[in-house]
C-alpha cells in the first residue's frame, strides 16, 4: 500500500512475523532508495493496514496512520497508532477492542481529517459463517476511537472451508475471504464495499453508505448484475477522490 505524505514522501505499510513496519521513499521509480521504518515490534501483529493525511488544509496534516490486530491480546483485538513525523518515532498504540475484530481497512475524510477503520466479526470463522460489519472513528487524530457503527449479520462468501477460513474455490480449497471490503471517506460521508454470500450464491458485492460520519449506514445495494448464482464477486474496493468522485472494482 503507497501513500503520498508532506514533503513528497511515499511510503508501504506491511506486516511480517516479527511486527508491523514500513517502507519510504521520496523517489518511488528507485527501488533502491526506499528505506525500512518500524512501527511495531511484535510477533503477534497481523494485517496490518495505513493511511495518511496529506491534506494541508486537514487539522491533522502529515499524520501516519497505521491499524492491525494483536493476536496475543483478547485473541486478537484492534488496535491503531499514528506517526507525525513520516514514521521516525510512533505515539504509544491505542487498544480499541478487547477481544477479536478484523482489521479489515483503516482510511480517513481528507476534508474533515477524520480516520476511520473498517472492521468485521466474523463470527468464528470457517464455512458456512456469518459476518458483521463493524466502524470505528476518531475525531482527534488518532487519540480515542469510538465504535460508532455495528451492522446486521450476513452471510459470508464462500464455497468450501480451510481450516478458519471460509475459501472461494474448492478441490482443493484456495482464496481465503471473509467478505472483507474496502472504506473510503471525504466531506463526512463514508463509503464502503464489501462481499457478502446469499443462499446458493457464493458471492455477491455490495456498497453501503453514511451521510453522518459512519454513524447510521444505508441499506446495502447489490453492485455486481449476477443472475447466475454460481459465479462469485468479491475482494472490491473503493477509492475516492478529493474532488468527490469515487471509483470501485472486485474480482
């Protein structure tokens, strides 16, 4: 993942075994220019996810923003911390659930400077299995984060089961997705796309959207025009640009 922050800086937010770190470069066409920061040091931190704010009119310009899940707290609780200092040096992390929710995306409102992730239950996992999508704000730069959305349950895409996670091929099973989408935010409004199964249908993407800054979402209309229910959507995602127009694709 690649993100533009102040001064022309690109940076790549990944996780390894040994924690959550990053790459950044100011000339991104070099490959050999580009210079490993750490974020996290921890053997448990998993998917991580970053954004940052490159808006010079945002409260909180230059701020680098960086979420995932540490599987040895609450079997995996969410967590997120933030750099203003193009990732030299990272506030203390911010634990904000106590027990498993996926780190599914972290994104923020360009206008407003508002950070929001995106998680999801997914309800124990395996096939067939039930998901439920989860928003998390903050309004202060990433100091506290408030759960302001939880969703209905619905099934989640798939057509066979390895092991925890439900797949989308089978014999043997491969391409692991729990229905996990895409957020994208500007001027308050939320936008988010995500993946979700319906009877002998194994997948189906559709998009939901919040006119309050992820409080209240609208109903989920179905993106994709599949009549045959065998074929399967999923893995979209969703980006939006400062000038309002947002764009989207899935597999």
């Amino acid at each position: 993942m690649r993100q533009l922050t102040p001064g022309s800086l690109w940076t790549s937010i990944h996780f390894a075994w040994a924690g959550i770190g990053g790459y950044k470069t100011t000339t991104p066409g070099d490959v050999n220019s580009w210079t490993h920061f750490c974020i996290v040091n921890d053997s448990n931190g998993d998917r991580g996810s970053g954004w940052s704010d490159n808006n010079p009119a945002s409260p909180f310009f230059g701020r680098l923003y960086v979420s995932w899940n540490d599987f040895a707290v609450g079997g995996g609780a969410l967590f997120a911390i933030y750099s203003t200092d193009n990732g030299l040096t990272w506030t203390n992390s911010r634990q904000i659930t106590t027990g498993f929710v996926r780190d599914v995306q972290i994104t923020g409102d360009y206008s407003t400077g508002g950070v929001y992730i995106a998680g999801m239950n997914e309800g124990g996992g395996g096939f067939p299995h039930t998901d439920t999508n989860l928003f998390y704000r903050s309004t202060d730069g990433g100091n506290t984060w408030t759960n302001t959305y939880t969703g209905p349950a619905f099934p989640g895409p798939g057509r066979c089961g390895s092991g925890y996670f439900a797949t989308m091929y089978c014999n043997p099973p491969y391409w692991t997705h729990e229905g996990w989408g895409e957020p994208a935010a500007l001027n308050g409004i939320v936008h988010y796309v995500y993946s979700a199964g319906a009877g002998s249908d194994p997948g189906n993407v559709y998009y939901i959207r919040s006119t309050d800054m992820g409080v209240t979402f609208s109903a989920p209309i179905q993106l994709n025009g599949d009549t045959d229910t065998t074929k399967a959507q999923w893995a979209p995602n969703l980006s939006v640009s400062p000038a309002g127009n947002f764009v989207r694709y899935m597999v």
